[in-house]
C-alpha cells in the first residue's frame, strides 16, 4: 500500500475518532509512522485531506450508484438498492461526510467546485431512476428532481441521529426508508415490493 | 412595539439578507436606530441574537404543531398540514434555521440544552401524530420514530436546495411531500387523501 493511500486511510480513521476540528496532522502523522514534516511531503495540510477524503467517497459512491443503475432488476428494486448504499455510506462517515454536507466553507472554492459536481452528477444518477421508473409505469407520475430531493433528505439526515450501537443497523433503517417511499411512489395496481 | 422586539425583527432580517457570519451588530444597530454602544444594553451579543430568535421560531412552530395536533380532522390530514407548516417554516428562514441545524457550535452549551430540549419536544409531537394515526387504523404498523425522521429529513433538507424564485412554493413542495409519505404509510384499504 503506498504511503498516500496509508495517509489517506489514517485521516480518515483519525477524522471519524476524533472529528475532523480537532484532529491534529500530528496525529496523523503518528498513525502513519511520520515526522509530522514529511507528511507535508505528501499532502499540503488537513483541508486537503478532508477534500481527497470526501472526494473518493462521493466517486465510489457513484460508482456504486451506476452498477446499481445498470443491474436487469426492477427501477423498484434498484431504487432499494440506492436507498441502501447512500444509507450505509452516511451512516459509515457520519463524521466526515457530515461536515462536508454541514460546512462546505472548509473546502476551498476549486475543492468546493469539484465536490459539487459530483454531488450534482450523484443527483442526476439518483433522479434518472426515478425517471425510468416513472417511464416503465411502476412508479406514479411525479416530479422526479423533487423526489430525489426527499431521498437525499430523508438518508442524509441520517448522520444527525444514527447511532451505531443503537437499536437498528443502517440496513434496517433503509429498509424501512424504502418501504415507506416505494409504498408512497408505486403506481396504483403495481407492487411495491417487486 | 418594544425596543427589544424591534431589534429582534432587525437581526432577523440582517441574518436572512447577509448571512450570520457576515452580518454585523452594527448593521443591526442601525437598522433600529441606535448606537452600537446602546444596542449592548439590549443584548449581550451576535450570539444571544441568533439563540432568542431560534428560540421564538421553534416556540412558535410547537405551539402551531400543537394547534395542528388537537385539530377535529383525520391523522391523515394533521401531518398534511404539520409537513406543510414545518416546510414553510424552513423555507421561510433558510438562513437561521440552516445555520442552527448546520451548526449547534454557534450556541453555548445551555443555549444549545435548551434548543435540544425544544427540537426533542417538537419531534415528540410530530410523532405523537403518527402514533395516533397508526392506532387509529389509518396508518399501516411502522416504526413512529424513523418515520418522524425521514420527514424531519426531507422537510429540513429543503433548506439546502429551496430557491423562493424557484419553480415551485414551499407549499408546493410541501403538498408533494405530503402526498409521498402519506402513500407510503397509509394502510392497505384507507384513502392516502383524506
């Protein structure tokens, strides 16, 4: 494993741990077995850690999100299987991405363009589900873009009160998230479970 | 009106137009016709500004759940009409609401106690109306309190993407989020719409 991927790993662990305030590039360096001066060998600072960080979770989040897209299951079922992943991911870094979902001001304005392109291309991935749903008539006719917008909301939002040793895994709580939104997208006649 | 009340009504108006970082108390002080210096016999600061008017709006949005809750209507139609209030309610403060649901750090430890207090109260009451909706037959069995999340997710999420020049109104938005849940729960035989 290179140096720069074992850097990138122990921020992240040290970011989950520690919240990415009050981690230190000291500490970092520790983990990895550096002088906290050669770490600056390979990365300019903690801002760019943050950004590599998210920047790798939100791509394989949309590679995730494009094998599901293109799997020969239902648009209901591949719904299901989005709700889960972007459940797990969230629930998973609740810390890191939750301070990027919270405070973008962290990242620097190029950083911040790159983030939300790809948080727009994720959305557009997201919606194109929806819209092929609608299409195959199993989902209602309805504003895709708005219910996206629910989804992202209702998994999100995760990150402000999951708790992993609390009473539902990640999966369980998608499971139910998808039930109540298929339930409430299916066209009338289809079922929700198919 | 009361002093006091009319600096409120400023900083509110201040914080929407500017942001909360970026506002000033001069700013404020100005906008009610005082000097900086008397303003701080008012108020201790920028701080106590942002905690008293979170403070009212989420008093006012129990008392209105409240209103809602004890309304002659269908379960059904309380939470039409708590998901419309609380999405008008965060379209209409984007900015504070946003910056207290971002950032908790912003408050003092007893400022951020009592809003805790507030926001557990409201979201005991929203899910008071989901437990009475399921004793009553019109919602299916489900987890009350996910379910109060995942609307308190997509409701509160608004505040991220709303655009009051946008196509659609909060009320909009809202009588489509509505319609979403309120398929997703009702149970199997009961009307979504009434």
């Amino acid at each position: 494993m290179s140096k720069e991927r074992q850097i990138l790993d122990a921020a992240r662990r040290v970011f989950r741990d520690k919240g990415y305030y009050a981690a230190s590039m000291q500490e970092i360096a520790h983990a990895v077995g550096l002088q906290k001066g050669s770490l600056y060998y390979y990365i300019s600072g903690k801002q760019e850690l943050l950004f590599r960080i998210f920047d790798e979770a939100i791509g394989s989040m949309i590679a995730q999100l494009e094998s599901i897209r293109a799997m020969a299951v239902s648009p209901g079922e591949r719904l299901r299987r989005a709700i889960t992943a972007h459940t797990v991911a969230i629930a998973d870094h609740p810390d890191t991405l939750g301070i990027v979902l919270r405070e973008t001001r962290v990242l620097s304005p190029s950083q911040r363009d790159r983030i939300d392109d790809q948080r727009r291309h994720y959305e557009r991935l997201l919606e194109s589900i929806l819209i092929e749903g609608i299409k195959a008539g199993q989902f209602r006719e309805m504003d895709p873009r708005l219910i996206t917008y629910a989804l992202l909301g209702m998994t999100n939002w995760v990150h402000r009160w999951y708790n992993p040793s609390g009473r539902l895994s990640a999966e369980e709580i998608a499971a139910i998230f998808s039930d109540v939104l298929l339930h409430g997208i299916t066209a009338e006649g289809e079922a929700a479970n198919s």
